[in-house]
C-alpha cells in the first residue's frame, strides 16, 4: 500500500481537481462491492470512481538514512477505476470521464508526490474491476514517486 501521506495528498487533489465524481478508497477487505459501494452512500445507479494505491518500494536514496535522518524515495501506483452503470454506450462516458481525471493528474506535483505516468484506460479483462452486474469500468494507472526528508 501506499503511505498514508501518498493516498490523502491524492485524494485531497483528485476531489479538488475534480470534485464531480464520487471517489471510493478501495483498500482493505469487503464482502461484496454492493456493501462498499450502498457504505459510500452511493444508490447502485450511482456513477463512481474507485481508487486502488500499490505501493511498490521505499528506497534508502541517502547515507546514513534511518528512522530518524536521511532522505526515502516511495514508488508506487495506483488503479483508478472509472465505474458507471452497465448500459450500452457507457463505455463512451467512461472513457470521457477517466480522460477528464488523466488530464487533471497528467505530469502534476501534488506537493512532494510527483506523477510520473498515466497510463491509457483500459476495459480489458483482468486490467479492471469485474463485477456480477450492473456496474461496468474502465482503468488506468497513475505511477508516482515521493521523497521522504527526516
């Protein structure tokens, strides 16, 4: 997972930037995405954006570099999955509304997080959330690095 720095500088942005869709954090366990999804307050005809961080490494990019000196290099990624409601011609909103969050994000410093890439949206099997139905998505991937001065 990302740090907890990471995901709230990202969140914080992504509802600034782009405060007309409703943003889910996806970590942690749930029983059925219904239950998350009717959590969040939002009705099963909602569209919506889930957020998935991976962290991938924290990196030593200083000597010394302890808990308590030195500089930290975080990398990571995050899935952004841009859902809407199954119906036909969705995917056309879909893809507009994950081109509307790739340009807000596309090359940006949010703070000390850094963008590196964003990658295209993507329905493929497997590069998204699969759901029982009612709901289709999208997803891209947003690369970041962090560096950590204590």
């Amino acid at each position: 997972m990302s740090s907890v720095y990471v995901r709230t500088e990202l969140k914080a942005f992504l509802v600034a930037a782009v405060s007309a869709e409703t943003y889910i954090d996806l970590s942690g366990q749930f029983s059925d995405i219904e239950d998350l999804v009717i959590g969040a307050g939002i009705t099963m005809s909602d569209p919506w954006v889930g957020l998935q961080f991976l962290g991938s490494d924290e990196e030593p990019v200083s000597v010394p570099a302890t808990n308590a000196v030195g500089k930290y290099r975080e990398y990571g990624s995050i899935y952004i999955h841009v859902v809407g409601v199954a119906v036909l011609g969705e995917s056309v909103n879909i893809l507009t509304r994950a081109e509307t969050l790739r340009d807000a994000l596309r090359g940006k410093r949010i703070n000390d997080v850094v963008i590196q890439s964003v990658t295209p949206a993507n329905f493929g099997l497997g590069a998204t959330i699969s759901f029982e139905a009612g709901y289709t998505s999208a997803s891209f991937i947003v690369n970041y690095e962090r560096d950590l001065n204590l």
